[in-house]
C-alpha cells in the first residue's frame, strides 16, 4: 500500500484539493490510490473508520471513500463531489482518523444531495439523510481543507463519550 492515513500536520490537511480531470480516473494511479483508501479505511477498526479523504493520505485531491456497510449501505467512491442541496439541521457526533482519540459535536444538514463520479467515471447523485448525510458531509469538507475541530462546540478525548463503541472515525 503506497498511501498511508497522514498526521493531522500535513498540509493537504489544509488544502482546497484540486479537481480530477474526466482522463485521469480510469488510470493505474488514480484506481490504486482508491483502493489504497480503501484499504487504509479498513485497517481502522477501533473505533470503525466511516470515511476517507484523499486528502488524509497526502493527496490533494477531489475524492474520497465512505463505507457504511454495517449500516446497509454500499460502499461509496466519490470522484469531484459537489453539494447541490442541503436540508434541515442536525447535530453529529464525530471523530476523524486524522485526529484520533477525540470526538466533538459538530451541526450538520440533515440531509444532503451530492454530485459527483464513481470510480468509473459515471455520474453518480446521492441523496442521504441521518449518519451518511453526516459522514458526505465531513469528506467533503476534508476536500476544503475543513476539519470537524474547525466546526465543533465541543472537542473531548473520546473516553469521555458513554458509549464510544457507537462513534466512529471518518
Ligand atoms: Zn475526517
């Protein structure tokens, strides 16, 4: 595996990621770093990793991985995502495998649409409420240079949640 999760001192961490051009998607590269991200999504199981920016392994790029499965949903690849609605309010709570070992409260919309590719290249639109709305959220901010801290009422060790076993990382 090339791409590793990054300290969250890097800076792509901090970057606005760059778009990925239509030519580069179906290359040898760009389909090892999604399956790199992939992977290194797996390798975090305590707690579960959610979601992974490519920004998180060094990559300043528009791209990111969600795995939800243990909730029903299939796996997500997501090429150049854009918010193109955004309803209601909620509050999440998150972590980030960039920041291990802590959560915060952070306000989201309730529920989002988003646009973008697969890893084919096909158009792909996802409508999502409740923690996918959540997790698109957070992995596009990364796409910002965004981290949940920056949004957060509330930053605390992990430990200090009742129950950490239901928060995960993203
Ligand atoms: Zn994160």
């Amino acid at each position: 595996m090339t791409h590793q999760i990054v300290s969250q001192a890097h800076l792509a961490l901090r970057r606005t990621a760059a778009p990925v051009a239509p030519s580069e998607i179906p290359t040898r590269e760009f389909q090892s770093l999604i399956d790199d991200m992939f992977r290194a999504l797996y390798q975090c199981t305590s707690p579960r990793g959610m979601g992974l920016a490519a920004p998180q392994v060094g990559v300043s790029k528009r791209l990111f991985v969600v795995d939800l499965q243990q909730d029903g949903f299939q796996p997500i690849c997501l090429v150049n995502p854009a918010l193109v609605a955004a309803e209601g309010e909620a509050v999440s709570i998150e972590g980030c495998l960039s920041l291990p070992s802590f959560a915060g409260k952070v306000k989201r919309s309730a529920s989002v649409t988003l646009t973008g590719q697969d890893r084919k290249g096909r158009a792909r639109r996802i409508e999502a409420s409740g923690l996918l709305a959540y997790c698109l959220q957070h992995e596009l901010d990364h796409l910002n240079g965004v981290l949940y801290v920056d949004l957060a009422e509330t930053v605390r060790p992990l430990a200090d949640y009742r129950a950490p076993q239901k928060h995960a990382r993203e």
